[in-house]
C-alpha cells in the first residue's frame, strides 16, 4: 500500500505537468472510484476548472481548481492499494484497468487507473473541508516532540495503533511506524499517553528523518507515471532495520527480531532496543502471535 512517502513522489511528479491545466471534460469507465460522489457530480465539479498545484495531505493527494481568477474547490486521490496516476495523449487505446480518464488542454489525459479498485477520487468545497477528519502531516515540519506530545497526550491506546490513527496523525503506514518506533527505542505496546517529553521530541525527529529517507529514496527508485500499474516499492527497504525481519539480527544489538499482530497488523520489535513498559505504562491492548 502506497504511504506517505510514495504518495509525495507521485505528487511532486504530477505537480509541475498539471498546473495550469484546463479540464475539458471527465470520463468514468468504472463508477464506484468516485464513491458516492457520482460521476455527474464530479465531472460538473471539474471539466470548465484549471487546475492549480498539487498537495498533500497524509496519504490524500489534492488537486485545488480555479475558474478565473476564483477559487473552485478540489478533487482527490486516495491510491489505496494500487491506484495510479499516469499522463498521456488523447486517444490512446484504453487500458484494462483505467478507471477515470481527466481531459486536458493540450491533447493530453490525466489516467486514474488501479487493478484492484480500492482507490477513490472525491471532490470538496476547498483543502481545508478534504481534510476535516484527518490529524496533522505526519512529514510537516511543525511536527516537533512539543507538538507530537500534545497529540498523544492523555490517549490510552497503545502507542503503535495512536501512530496509525490517521485521525491522530495523517500519512503513517505500518512500515514508518515500526521503523520510527525501533529507532525511537520505544515498544509497540507503550501507552501513547505515557511519553515523556523527551521521548516525543526522540519520536518526532526519527518519524521526519525516517520519511524523509523514505522519500528521497522512493523518489530515485521508481517513476510515479509509467511504473507498471503492479506497483513496485521504493528502494527505501533495504534500510529497514525491523519490518519484515522477523528472527533476523537486530541491526542495533546482538538480540532478534520479534513479530506478532497488533490490532490485525504484523508489528515487529526488537525486545532488547524497545523493552517491554512498565505496567504502569502499558496499554490495555495485547499482542497475538
Ligand atoms: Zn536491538
């Protein structure tokens, strides 16, 4: 599943071929991608807009569109599993799993196509209301140990689930979490209310130093356009020291890797780098193995 670092590749690639673009018109060749928006009501949305530079929010891409000189709204992209952005010139023959063609000036389309068709596009009045249920960018710069204790603070779930509440905190997926966590030396099962300053300040600086690793890696490891439609991982995993390791040597002491389920997702830890909480610390949640 695309996460935040893939998902900002695909956005700094298709920011610079969009903007400025006008949308001609909108075809919907498989319905369900748009939700309960419809097709009638994002086509009216878009075709007639131009579009300006693309963002980010967590894992949501936006699209913020003009007419004249107006503001008029967005649309955007959650990728899911497979969804993917491709440009191309009209009149291509279609492709199998295309799902929404966005005609452009220029003799151009922008594809949204997905083989497993998770993925959804949406519209809203403006940034600000896409975003309404989602927690603060995981990857922004505000991101600092004062401003991460503020959102965990007094949570009582464990530390590991908080982190991928995309409520709490938008753009974490399971990979950043447990590679954030091993290099935060914190358990999965801490109490999120639990940190201590000094481990939130620890906690926001390896999640930005991990993403933005993540990031630059993705960036020169795979092209967001002609990439097949499989999708392929960044090249990020070669520096994993904890996900997917399972009974490998940690790369920071001579201890093994552990894997268990944590809320229906493989976590794995290091038991030696990230001890296990006190009691007084721990979060009500358990492992399965
Ligand atoms: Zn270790």
């Amino acid at each position: 599943m695309p996460e935040l670092p893939e998902v900002e590749t695909v956005r700094s690639q298709l920011a610079r071929p969009l903007a400025g673009r006008f949308i001609r018109g909108v075809t919907v060749l498989w319905s369900r991608t748009l939700g309960a928006t419809g097709g009638e009501r994002f086509a009216e949305h878009l075709v007639g807009a131009r579009i300006g530079t693309a963002q980010r929010h967590g894992k949501l891409l936006l699209f913020p569109l003009q007419r004249g000189q107006k503001d008029a709204g967005v649309f955007h992209a959650h990728l899911r599993m497979t969804g993917r952005f491709l440009v191309r010139e009209c009149g291509a023959t279609t492709g199998l799993w295309d799902r929404v063609l966005v005609h452009l000036d220029g003799d151009e389309e922008l594809v949204f196509l997905d083989v497993r068709k998770f993925g959804r596009l949406g519209i809203a009045s403006s940034c600000a209301k896409a975003i309404e249920t989602l927690g603060p960018d995981a990857w922004h710069a505000a991101l600092d140990g004062a401003a991460l204790a503020t959102l965990l603070g007094g949570r009582r779930t464990a530390l590991k689930s908080t982190l991928l509440d995309q409520s709490v905190l938008a753009g974490l997926g399971n990979i950043y979490v447990d590679e954030s966590l091993h290099r935060a030396k914190l358990h999965p099962l801490r109490r999120a209310g639990s940190l201590a300053d000094k481990e939130c300040a620890k906690l926001a600086q390896v999640i930005h130093h991990v993403l933005e690793r993540a990031i630059s890696r993705s960036g020169s490891s795979f092209d967001a356009f002609y990439r097949t439609p499989e999708g392929k991982p960044g090249d990020f995993q070669s520096e994993f020291r904890v996900y997917g390791r399972h009974g490998k040597r940690c790369r920071g002491c001579p201890d093994t890797i552990r894997r268990a389920v944590l809320g229906q997702r493989g976590t794995w830890w290091c038991p030696s780098c990230q001890p296990s909480p006190r009691r007084s610390e721990m979060a009500s949640a358990r492992f399965r193995r």
